[in-house]
C-alpha cells in the first residue's frame, strides 16, 4: 500500500536529514533519487555531505529530470523511495529552457506516477513562499514554479512535515 509524505522546509530547515531519519525508521528496502547536478566545487561538496548521511546500502538513482519514467520500475524491489528535491528539479527543468506549462506538465506526471507506484514516497521540497519576493525575473519565475508545484503536491500527499530549524511541523 502506497504512501506519500512531503517534506517542505527552507535552506538549511533539515528537511533532507528528517527525510532519511524517517526512511530509516521505516526499516525498509530504500531507493533514494538525487536530483542534484555538480555545477561547481561548492555543490560537489554539498553532494558529498548528503551522500555520508545516508545509508551506503540504498540503491541511489540519479536523475536530474525524468523522475515519472523511473518510479513504475521500483515497485518490484524496493518498498519506499526518498526523491531529494523537488525544488532542484525544478531548477533543472528551468536551466534546460522549459516553458512553465510544460514544467507544470511535468510535475503533473511525476504526482500521478507517485500516486500509481505504490510505493511509500517521502518527497522533499523548498519552501520559498515564506521569503521576500525576488529582485530578478528567473528567480521570480521560480519561486512561483516551485510554490504552484508544492501546492499541487500538499493536495494530493497523505501527510506534509514542514520543518522549521530542524523542527518537523505536522501540517497535513
């Protein structure tokens, strides 16, 4: 029986630790998605960091874009999958040039492959809507992205943890 938990909190919330601490008590068979491209030396480390906190025994899949096409083919070995994060694949979705529908599009088809798999799926996300609102176009155009694309997954999860400084909120 399937589940789906997201997991919303700012940078540096400790969303992306209470993710793979709530994984781990599950005491399942994880597959974990990385979402994270290395752009540069400040991010490969940041990879490096989120890679020691896991468990070396999850299967890690990583996948910039395409999440949807993945998860039909994990059912059959794996029991829960933790995807970290929505808000990079947002960004990534942007960086190749995509127009907002389309991105819509996408996040659209990665809900309903969610909801299909039958997996328990832990989601995490940025929470941006708290902020100011930014002073340039694309970081506009992603804030509103990224917030349209949360309210559209806090619909459809069965339970949504806000963090707050390491806090888990229970909203949903």
């Amino acid at each position: 029986m399937g589940k789906f938990i997201l997991i919303l909190g700012g940078a540096r919330s400790g969303k992306s630790r209470y993710a793979v601490e709530l994984a781990k008590k599950l005491k399942k068979k994880v597959v974990f998605i990385a979402t994270a491209a290395s752009s540069d030396r400040e991010m490969e480390e940041r990879i490096k960091l989120h890679k020691v906190s896991r468990p070396r025994h999850w299967k890690l899949i990583e996948e910039k874009k395409d999440i949807s096409s993945i998860l039909p083919k994990l059912r059959s070995k794996h029991e829960v999958v933790l995807i970290d994060c929505l808000g990079l694949l947002v960004s990534n979705l942007l960086a190749e040039g995509l127009e907002d529908k389309e991105i819509e599009r996408r996040i659209k088809r990665l809900i309903s492959a969610i909801l299909k798999a039958g997996l328990i799926t832990i989601l995490v996300s940025n929470e941006v809507g708290c902020g100011i609102v930014p002073d340039n176009p694309l970081a506009r155009r992603f804030q509103d992205l990224i917030g349209f694309a949360n309210q559209m997954m806090t619909e459809k999860a069965d339970e949504v943890i806000f963090m707050q400084s390491g806090i888990p909120a229970k909203i949903k």
